[in-house]
C-alpha cells in the first residue's frame, strides 16, 4: 500500500521511483497518441501534478470521461518527466473515482469573473486565484501569532457580544431575544429588561477597551479576531464581518506604538515573500505585475513620521486638485493619504498627531489642547493600513474627554477604574486583517479575500 501525500510536498521533495497516492481535483484532462494526461489539484500548491494514464489500467474509459472537476485518488508511481516545464509526473497504476461533475458545474471553464465567483462562494476555493489567497490567509494567521508570541504578548479574547459601542459610530448588529414583532415597550421605547442580557448589546466593533484591561495586567497582549460593522457600504474595502489584529502595550508611549506597528508590517511583509513564494509568484503574473517588487520595498523602507498639521501644509501646498477639500481640522482622506505616502514621501509614513475633534474619546490629549496622540500608517496603493493610539491614562482628563462627547461614564464604569487604579501610559493599534490581505497579494475587492463576505444584501453560503 502507498502512503498518500500531499501535491506540494510530492513536487517539493519527492523523486522518481517513490511509489505514493494522491488525491485531489481533476483541473484538466486529455488524450493523445493513445495516452490521457490528468492535471491534478489538491489546493496545497497552485501547481497540479502531472498523472499519466495508459490505456490498459482497469477503468480506463471511465476516467477518460471525467470532467475537470471531479475528486479522484491516484496511486502510482513517479517518474522523471519527459515534458519541459515539470520534473516529475505521476504514472497511474490504480484511479479510485470519488466524485464526478456534469455540464452543469459551473467551474468548467478556465477563466471567470471574480463578480461570477463571488456568487459561487461555496465552490470558488478550487480555482487558483482563491486557492492561493486562502493559503496566504492561513499563513499570515499563523505569522500574525508567531510575531506576537516571539515578543513575549499574550493571546487573549475579547467579548463578541458587547453592550459597548468602541467608536461610538452606533454601527452595532442588535443582539436581542425580544421579538421583533411585538417588542415590550416602556415609556415610549423598547424595554430591555426582561432581553437576554439585560440591556441593549449588539456584535463587536473592536477589542480595544477589553484589551486594554487586559494590558493593565499582563502588559503586552493582542486580540485577533472577528468584528462587526453594520455600515451600509458596498465599496470594494467594506465588509460587515471582518477580522482584526489588536495589540496594547502598557508603559508604552506613541513612538513605542509606531515602532511596534512598523516591526509588525516589515515581519508579515517578509513572512510572505519567503514563505508564500509560489502564491506570490502567482499574485505577480496573475493579478499585479510588480507586486513582489512593491512588497519588498515595503519590508526594506524606513518608515517617516509627519505630523497631522505638517500633513496638511505639505498636502494645501501640492499642485494638484483634490476631489475632498484639505483643511486642518478635517480627517484625510483616501486620495490625500495616497498622495503623501507616493508622492511626497515615497514610500510608507505615520501622521501623528490629529486634531481631538475627529478622534475618539479614549486618546491621550496633548499638551496643546488642540490635538490628541493619534497616529496612522500610511502605505502607498492603499492609503491607511493601520490606525492607533496612545490611550488617555488620566482619570480626570478621560471623564472630562467622555463627558464633552456625550459618553456615559456610568456605562463605562469599568473602564473608568483601569484609570482609577494603577493606570500608567499604555498604546495600541489595530489592523484590518482583509485589507492587509489585499495590500499583500494584490487582490482589488474585500470580497475576495474572505472566503465568505458578509455585505449588505448577502449573507448566503
């Protein structure tokens, strides 16, 4: 009996004369001169291994009417390949037939629209393009862990279910028990006391405020996992599930956060040139020629910091029209941020500094009362990847901060106390998961880097 293998590690380490078993997809078939030749997919690699079928193997004309699609085990034995472009190739003793497809499976053709996948989600991971995203996914989860593990952070998981609004845009997903048909009302609104939890609750913007209580103790930890935005969006960048990576550092100031944030993106950059070689080589030629090279500097550059008002002037003074005006006071975007990371700079760059007004509560006020420890990693292609800050630690300063925006100090209470007791001088980040994703492989729409988007109108698969 053979022992059955992988595609990737066959193609990577096997020889000719090793007898194996390989199971996977049918990506091609056909005949000549009296011989099938199969391309076979398992989804490890976006390579497929050659099998060679010869016509005296028992079920010959059966598989010989196979479609591409079809799920087959192969047990054979590997020979050098006479063929350029491949070394070896799989010469087929045995073909067990597991699964067959007929001319309705909608994968029969080589070339399809992303739009035309999206709308096959359940069975787009067997075409190449996605098959290599969802293997950089999964390898970016795992060097996402390992960078943090390497420096000592703590993995920990905040709530999904929250009665707390973390950017306090009331973009929440209602979690409730009370039917919606006939809801218990008391004094002209719904009455929540008798719901599951008590109080209006609804799914996770963000794990800061949770993950900074947890920093308070253990120092330096992160939270990587899914959020939720109802945002009635359907641009290329916007999702209503999507993943994010949230680290807080205690003792830590906004030069400590920027420092981190920029370790962490050179890390994961040459993470994925060095371990998703063939995917990337792929994303290169298939999806944006250049990508390797525009990937590699990004892991090379030495990233500039600009504050918010220097920003501003370099941006008023630019000889160009923007669509969006530029004004201090007014938060960049997408077109302005571009334009300072490609065209003024060059290359990656934190703004530091925004004015408070245009900031969330929990940022440290600096001492010019007009601007708050804020910062955001701009890249080029993209704009902002990355969007952090130093968290007000002072107790007072915090209340009066809530209180001018019209946040319940009641409500966060809790929140309140890791500033009453033993605060000290704490920062963080947050990374959209997708839209590194995207940066990363070249990829153009946010629902094609997760294997099943959640947009407004969609929730099916």
């Amino acid at each position: 009996m053979s022992t059955s293998f992988r595609i990737a590690a066959v193609l990577k380490t096997a020889k000719g004369g090793n007898a194996l078993t390989v199971k996977g997809w049918i990506r091609s078939i056909r005949t000549s001169k009296g011989i099938t030749f199969i391309s076979l997919n398992d989804g490890s690699c976006v390579t497929g291994l050659q099998v060679v079928i010869e016509p005296g193997m028992p079920n010959y004309d059966d598989v010989c009417r196979l479609g591409s699609g079809s799920a087959i085990a192969v047990e054979g034995v590997l020979v050098d390949s006479p063929a350029a472009g491949q070394a070896i190739e799989l010469k087929a003793d045995t073909i067990t037939i597991y699964g067959t497809v007929d001319e309705n499976y909608p994968l029969q053709k080589k070339h399809h629209s992303f739009e035309f996948l999206r709308s096959i989600a359940h069975l787009r991971p067997r075409a190449n393009t996605f098959g290599a995203v969802f293997r950089t996914r999964s390898a970016l989860s795992f060097a996402i862990h390992r960078f943090f593990r390497e420096r000592g952070f703590v993995y920990v998981h905040t709530p999904i279910i929250t009665a707390n609004d973390c950017e306090g845009a009331g973009e929440l997903f209602k979690v409730t028990t009370i039917d919606s048909a006939s809801p218990p009302m008391l004094n002209g609104k719904i009455d929540y006391s008798n719901d599951f939890f008590g109080q209006p609750t609804g799914l996770t913007v963000s794990g800061q405020l949770e993950g900074e209580l947890l920093a308070m103790g253990l120092s330096s930890i992160y939270t990587f996992g899914p959020t939720f935005r109802a945002e009635n969006s359907n641009t290329s960048r916007h999702a209503a599930e999507f993943w994010m990576v949230e680290p807080e550092i205690a003792f830590a100031d906004l030069a400590d956060d920027a420092d981190l944030a920029e370790d962490f993106i050179k890390y994961l950059c040459r993470f994925v040139l060095e371990e998703c070689a063939e995917d990337m080589a792929f994303f290169d030629k298939q999806i944006e020629t250049g990508l390797i090279q525009r990937v590699t500097a990004l892991a090379q550059s030495d990233f500039v910091r600009m504050d918010y008002t220097e920003a501003i002037e370099r941006l008023t003074q630019a000889p160009v029209t923007f669509k969006y005006p530029v004004e201090w006071g007014l938060d960049l975007q997408t077109e302005h941020e571009r334009y300072l990371a490609e065209q003024i700079v060059g290359g990656p760059l934190f703004v530091l500094n925004y004015p408070k007004d245009i900031k969330s509560f929990y940022m440290r006020q600096n001492d010019d009362g007009r601007t708050v420890a804020a910062m955001d990693l701009l890249v080029p292609k993209v704009g902002e990847i990355i969007g952090g800050s130093q968290r007000e630690e002072r107790l007072d300063r915090l209340e009066q901060r809530m209180n001018q925006m019209g946040i319940s100090t009641g409500a966060l209470s809790w929140y309140l106390d890791s500033r009453r007791w033993g605060s000290c001088p704490h920062a963080g980040f947050g990374l959209g998961f997708e839209r590194l994703i995207m940066y990363l492989t070249g990829m153009e729409n946010i629902r094609d880097v997760i294997p099943f988007p959640r947009t407004p109108g969609h929730a099916e698969f």
